[in-house]
C-alpha cells in the first residue's frame, strides 16, 4: 500500500482585507479576506514550516525532498537544500527543485506516488498582482507538505487508487522570467480548453480507481483559472455538497501551493473509508484518488487549515504594498547590513539552518548558540548537538528597536528562556510590538533576516505560540 503517510500545511500570520484595496488604488478589491507572507518571508521559509508540521506528527523520515514553487527565492541555486538544511536531513537525502509552473507541484506528487521510498512533496506560492488587480485580490500565500510512503515505514492514511492525466498545449496565463505579474488571455478561452480535459483526466483516474463519480466523498478542484473550476466542479458528476471549499473567501488561491493545502483541508475532516479526488487543473489536468484507511481516525495534524485559516491578523494595504515592492517607505537612517558570508554560514550550517544548539555532557548546561568551551565548569569539547527548533520558550525581557535596519521597522529583541534550558536574543516576528509582554510564550519559525547584493540572510526568529499548537 503506497499513499500519504502525513501532511502539513502553513498559512502566513498576516490577512489583507479585499475592501480597502479600492479606496487606496482606485479600482479592484472585493470582498473577504487573503493571506499574506510577511516581509521576511518567502516560499523557501513558508516551505519549512509546512514541512516542519508534516513530519512533527510522525516518526517517519524522508527519503526525498521534492520542492515545487513558481516563486522562488532563488534560481541558479537550489532552494530545497535550504529545506533540507532546516529539517536537519540526512546528507544522502536528496533534495531538489521542480518549479516553472503551477502543474510542477502535482508533477511532484505523482512522481513521489510512484516512487519507492519515504518522499517528501512540499509546494509553497506567493501570489500577487499590478495593484488593483485580480490577482492581487484573489491570490493569497501559501505552503502545504506531503510526506508520501509506503505502510512499512508508517501507517498509510490515504491510499492512492487511481490516477488519470490529460496535458494540453494552449495559452491561457503565462509570465516571463523577472516579470512579477502574471497575464491571462480572454476566460471563455482557458474554460472551453480547460473542462474537456479536466473531465477527462477525472474520468480516467476514477476507471483505473474502478469507481463511479457517486462514490465521492470529497471533490478537490484546483487551478488558477476559477471559472474553469467551478465549471468542471459541476459537470463532474459529484454532488456539490461534496465539493470541497476553495477557501477564497478566506485564504485567496495560493497557486502552486493550493493542490496540497485543499487535499489536507479534506483530509482534515475525512473519516476511514472515504474516496478522496484531487483534481488539478494546470497545462492540461491530473487527478489523483485516495481511500483513507483506518489509520486516519488516529492522526492528529500539528494545525489544521480551518484553525490557521481562522487566526491571523489584519495587515494595511499600504503595508502589503511595501511588503510586496510596490511602495516604497523611507527606512531607518542607518546602513544597510552587508552580504552575508557563504563561508561562515558553511561552517554554522547547522546552527543557522537547524538551530541546533550544544549541550554539555557533564552538566547539562545547553549553549545557543554552541560553544566549545561549557559556562558551567569550563569542560572543552565535551559537547553534544541538541536540536531547538521545536523547543518552546518564555520571553525574560525585551526591548523595541526603531533605529535598526529592517525592511519592516520597528523590530523587536527578546531575551528567550527555552524549556529545559538555553537562553539566546531573539528576534520576534508576527507580533504586535505594543502588545509584547515579559512572559510571553514563544516558538522558533525560520525567516529571513534581510537581502544584501541578492543573497538571503536566513535564520530563526520566534513568534508567539500559535494555539493550539501542539507542545514539543
């Protein structure tokens, strides 16, 4: 039995409200809300964290690490390695990029589905638009993982029982390298390409399942072009009430991301036995169909969709417009920070990417971050690695910086006292700066510090505990 053996998903902290776009750009908007990865964020970071959750729930490791986004922080250079670095993931693990395209995520997935080994798929997207636009509206940000693998390396919670395909050559949104907008041809257009092989591929994977459409339980349809969706949602044959919510009123289309984040959002609520189809349109159309197994009752995500999508902050839309580069503030009068060293962060990599700290053997005593020498007793090199990347901790004190350089000002400093030992200065992220207080929970999330001369600056900052996060 091949199949999902966990997933995970992540939303950004931050929501835009569609109705104060107009009153700022004149023209778009709308109704509901969208999320929006922060300033240090980027599909790399978003990548993390989803993976992150995917494995928390289960003791299985990958194999692979297949990352698909058609934004990513890199090109040249691979962004999966970054990924695997922050999972502390074996060397011999592979890790890769697929990307181009929104269909690469699914391609990934299907790759994994039939494989052999324990494989990890995680998509992340950031959407945006010419302000004003559709798409700045509709999009949203996202990153969903999906570890995929055989019932000997753990428990299959959602077999796979049947695939179909169809790929198409024609023109309907396209954007060329360096631009950040997408264009899209007339919408009649993509519907009349788009639905006749979305049927088709849905038919094909439901024969090879050896079941009819009435044997849905739950209908995910995924793509960039709603129109076509919502047309093929109908004239599929499953009843509509088993059509799983797009969450655009809520999280907007995540592109490349949103395949993964809606199967999880099924699986979330799916109880043993239920037929599952993901169907995907991008370039033509794949869908894939999963039974979920016993296996299922007993799985526990580290959030759900429906509790990210229901938490968040709101964010102004003067704020997303600098965050998005559209707008440009005036930063702190200070200088900018200087490209960081690709030496320095070879010899630290697990530091920087894993947040793994060293503890003394003798004593106990835990150093963020790692030392030779111990602060109690003076032993030198007498050290063990310890992972910190899941450990929670409490805020002692903090201060609030508005001189720095950030891209966000102002930035807030804590002093964090990690559970079981180790302090370290911390930057928070995803707070509020009035609203910080001496004994605040926090938890690590990987970031970005900054940008200098096109190199990213990543490492671990912490935020307040998302509830009801689940405690390491």
């Amino acid at each position: 039995m091949r199949g999902i053996i966990s997933y995970g998903t992540y939303l950004p902290h931050r929501r835009l409200d569609r109705s104060t776009i107009a009153a700022v750009a004149g023209t778009g908007g709308g109704k509901g809300t969208r999320t929006v990865a922060s300033y240090d964020e980027d599909t790399t970071t978003m990548a993390v964290e989803a993976a992150r959750r995917t494995l928390r729930p289960t003791p299985a490791r990958p194999d692979a690490l297949w990352f698909s986004t058609v934004a990513p922080a890199y090109v040249d250079k691979a962004n999966a390695t970054a990924v695997h670095a922050a999972l502390l993931l074996p060397t011999e693990a592979i890790a890769a990029d697929l990307g181009g395209s929104v269909r690469s995520g699914i391609a990934a997935l299907r790759l994994a589905l039939g494989g052999s080994g324990t494989q990890l798929v995680v998509s992340a997207d950031i959407r945006t638009g010419l302000p004003g636009s559709a798409d700045e509206a509709a999009g949203g940000d996202a990153a969903a993982a999906l570890l995929v693998g055989d019932d000997g390396d753990a428990p299959v919670i959602a077999e796979l029982v049947g695939a179909g395909s169809a790929t198409d050559e024609f023109l309907d949104r396209w954007r060329t390298p360096g631009d950040d907008r997408s264009k899209q041809w007339e919408e009649k257009f993509g519907e009349t390409r788009y639905v006749p092989v979305a049927l088709a591929a849905l038919a094909a994977a439901l024969a090879d399942a050896g079941i009819d459409a009435d044997r849905v339980d739950a209908l995910v349809v995924a793509g960039l072009h709603g129109r076509a969706c919502k047309a093929v949602a109908k004239r599929s044959g499953v009843d509509g009430a088993k059509v799983v919510d797009d969450l655009a009123a809520t999280v907007g289309n995540p592109g490349a991301a949103q395949p993964g984040l809606l199967l999880a959002s099924a699986l979330d609520t799916a109880a043993p036995g239920q037929v599952i189809v993901l169907l995907t349109l991008s370039d033509g159309a794949d869908a894939l169909v999963f039974r979920t197994t016993d296996a299922i009752a007993s799985f526990e995500p580290a959030l759900s969709v429906a509790e990210q999508a229901a938490a968040g902050a709101p964010l102004p839309y003067g704020k997303f417009l600098a965050w998005r580069g559209h707008l440009t503030p005036e930063p702190p009068r200070r200088p900018e920070p200087a490209r960081p060293s690709a030496s320095a962060a070879a010899r630290s990599e697990d530091w920087k990417y894993g947040f793994v700290g060293a503890k003394d053997r003798a004593t106990g005593a835990i150093h963020l971050p790692p030392s030779r020498v111990s602060m109690e007793g003076g032993a030198v090199d007498d050290m063990e690695p310890i992972p910190m990347a899941d450990v929670a901790g409490t805020i002692a004190t903090y201060t609030i910086d508005k001189l720095v350089y950030s891209p966000s000002p102002p930035v807030v400093f804590a002093i964090v006292d990690f559970d079981g030992g180790g302090r370290a200065p911390i930057e928070l992220t995803d707070v509020d700066p009035a609203a910080v207080r001496i004994g605040d929970r926090v938890e690590m999330t990987f970031r970005r510090l900054f940008t200098s001369d096109g190199i990213h600056n990543y490492f671990w900052k912490a935020r307040p505990v998302a509830a009801p996060a689940k405690e390491a």
